[in-house]
C-alpha cells in the first residue's frame, strides 16, 4: 500500500495556484462581456413611450413617454395595418416626462397602435379602442 503525504507547502501552494487560476478566469470573463457590449446603443439617446395604462381605452387616452434630451418629437395613431390614421401631437419636447393627450372619440372601435418618431427612432405600442 502506498501512502501519500502532502506537506503543508504543498497544500498551500495548490490553494493558492487554484485562486491564481480563478481569478485569471473571472477577470478575463469580464473583459469578454466588456468587449461584447461595445456595440450596444446609448439609451439617452433614445425616448422610452410607456403603454397605456387601461387595456381597453375609452374617451381620452394619456401617452407618456420620457426622454433624457431635448428633441423634436412626433406622435401618430396608426391603423391595424400599421397606415397613418391621425396626428396626435409634433413639437420640441424638453428633458423628462411628458403626457400627450388624445381623444379616441374620433376614431371607429378596433386594433389601433400609436408610435413616438424622433429623429432616430420609432417605438410603436398597441391600444384597442373601445367608444361604444
């Protein structure tokens, strides 16, 4: 029978080269997800249009969208097929939160979305109408 000794050395330095190793791993883990995300777009430079808040709106609806920049924006309701239905609000928008208004009234019950155009962008969300 062969009986093997580890010295206290030993252990150590095997401790210490397995930390050595993970260390090594974990730091170029992050410099890979570093270089990966290089690529990726600046999210000041875009609007965030939030969804409404009832599932089914009726009468006025409230648009709300933020924007970390100030920027010509413009709001537009589109028809199911995505075709241009009605202009809600264009103008220059300041920094933060903004609340658009729209009366629905006008429009017949369905599938419609509205879409938030800036110079750089265009976000489109879904609402159904429901007047009657």
């Amino acid at each position: 029978m062969i009986l093997m000794t580890y010295s206290t050395g030993k252990v150590l330095i095997g401790i210490l080269f397995v930390t050595l190793a993970l260390l090594v791993l974990y730091i170029a883990y992050r410099k890979f997800l570093r270089f990966l995300g290089k690529g990726e777009p600046v999210k000041e430079d875009y609007c965030v249009l939030y969804s409404l808040e009832a599932p089914i709106s009726r009468g006025t609806v409230e648009i709300y969208f933020t924007t970390e920049q100030s920027k010509k924006v413009r709001i537009e309701i589109l028809k199911e097929d995505l075709s241009f239905e009605a202009l809600v609000k264009e103008g220059d928008f300041s920094i933060g939160g903004h609340i658009v208004r729209f009366n629905t009234e006008q429009l017949a019950d369905g599938i419609y979305y509205y879409c938030l155009l800036a110079e750089n962008q265009k976000t489109i969300k879904r609402m159904e109408i429901c007047n009657s």
